[in-house]
C-alpha cells in the first residue's frame, strides 16, 4: 500500500482533521482570463485542492458539460491545450495562499509532449500531481510516467471504479500517490439526480486497499451531495456543477462556498 512517513503536498491536503474539497475546473474556459479568474475565485472561497483540466478533442471521461467548455477552450486563437494549460497553472500557482493543483488530462497530449519534458515543466510549474483517466496502473506507460514524475515530486493519482477487482484496488492503491480518487458510478462526469446507494461500502472497500485518502467524484452536484459524501470519504470531488458557472463569476463564487460549508463539516468521513 501506497504510504509515506512526509505527505506530500497534495496528500498533506486531505490531512487537516476534515474532509477536502476537490474543485475542478477547466484550462482556458470561457477563456484564459476567465478560467484565471475562476481559479481565484474558488481558492478563496476555501477549496482544498484545485483540479484543472486540460482540453481535449477525445476526452472519453467526461460528460456534456466539461466537453462544451474544453471545445469552447480548443477553439480559441492558437488553442488551448496542455502546453497552455501547464503555462496557466504556473501563473496561478504563484499566486500566495493558493491550494495545491492537479492537472487532469490524458494519455495522448503527455505522450505527444514527452514524459520527461511534461514532468519538468509541470514541477517547475507548481503542479503537485496528474490525474489521467486513460492511464490504469498496470500500462507500462504508468510506470515510466511515475518514474519521470516522481522524481519531481509530482504525484499520480489512479483511479478506482465500482467494477475494479480487489487485485486491481489493491494496484491502485499501492501505485497512487497523493490520494486515490474513486469514481462513484460507471459513465461519464455530469450531475447526477443522486448518488449510489453502494457508495459507502464502495469507499470502505477501497480505505482498505490504501493507506491514502480516498476522494470521491463523479456525479456529485450539488451541496446536499457534497454534505453526504464527506460523511464518509476523505474529500469531495466536484466537476460538472462548477464548470457550469465558470462563466459566471458571482454564481460560481456562491456554488463554491456552499460547497466548501457542506464539506468541511463533514467530519465523520475523514480518517486524517
């Protein structure tokens, strides 16, 4: 199982005696100055952890709602793509009292950049780690890109999913690093009307194959969700919902510190 003695800063995180809120957004939507701004928005309303995605034209993971605003990004003069996206998350991880940052993106734009080129410029970058839902831990190419990174000290968090076996949670939970982040339901990202009533012991299945913190995401949307996850996980991912204000400064400030209040006093959930 996937422990050490110094949490890193991600996994420092979820380490706080509550549970986390994990905040995505997407890189370059509704443009670059407006997904800045949206980074600052939702660090000062008190999110633990700031999960910034990277647009992509296949991005087999996610649903309508981030496909729309990483089509919008693309679209834009020049594109935005994971070199942009490493170049905002340098400007915002510069900015004092931001929380940790993890770039969510694919296998195909690292392949195309280079494992040890992205691994450097994202730690020269402030990224604290990657998510890449198209990289399940037994690729060989997981083992050269976590090479590459951890070195840097930038983190790999692999996900975990209803279907996965013990062997493959077991897997997960040793090669991750940070946190592991669960999918709560099969599918794509998107709001969900409720979430599963299997959750609790999906959760309690996957604390037992890793000593890290396990966060939980997909289909979690609104603060009622949010609430009823932290009771018994160790942070909230939330997607969908946030990327739907994103263009929307005030709604997207508001959304955020319902979010942040439901999950910080969950503190049933959290092992830290």
């Amino acid at each position: 199982m996937a422990s050490t003695e110094t949490p890193s800063r991600l996994e420092a995180a979820f380490r706080q005696g509550r549970p986390a809120l994990v905040a995505y957004l997407m890189g370059g939507y509704p443009d670059r100055a407006g997904s800045l701004a949206a980074l600052r928005a939702v660090a000062e309303a008190g999110a633990d952890v700031i999960e910034l995605g990277v647009p992509y034209a296949d991005p087999l993971a996610d649903g309508p709602v981030i496909q729309h605003a990483a089509e919008v990004a693309r679209a834009q003069a020049g594109g935005f793509g994971l070199s942009e996206t490493l170049d905002l998350a340098a400007e915002v991880t510069a900015i004092e009292g931001m929380p940790p940052l993890v770039i969510m993106t694919y296998l195909n734009p690292m392949m195309r950049m280079r494992f040890p080129v992205l691994a450097g410029r994202a730690a020269q970058a402030g990224v604290a780690g990657f998510i890449v839902p198209d990289l399940p831990p037994d690729n060989p190419m997981a083992v050269l890109w976590t090479r590459e990174a951890a070195v840097l000290g930038v983190d790999t968090v692999f996900l975990a999913a209803p279907t996965s076996t013990p062997e493959r949670l077991s897997l997960v939970g040793e090669r991750s690093s940070g946190f592991v982040y669960l999918v709560s339901s099969l599918g794509v990202t998107g709001e969900r009307a409720e979430l599963p009533v299997e959750l609790t012991d999906l959760v309690s299945r996957v604390r037992a194959a890793t000593r890290l913190p396990v966060a939980v995401g997909f289909g979690v949307s609104t603060p009622e969700h949010a609430a009823g996850v932290a009771t018994i996980a160790d942070g909230v991912i939330v997607g969908s919902a946030l990327v739907r204000r994103q263009d929307d400064p005030v709604a997207l400030s508001e959304f955020i510190g319902a979010l942040v209040s439901a999950v910080h006093i969950g503190h049933a959930g959290t092992r830290f």
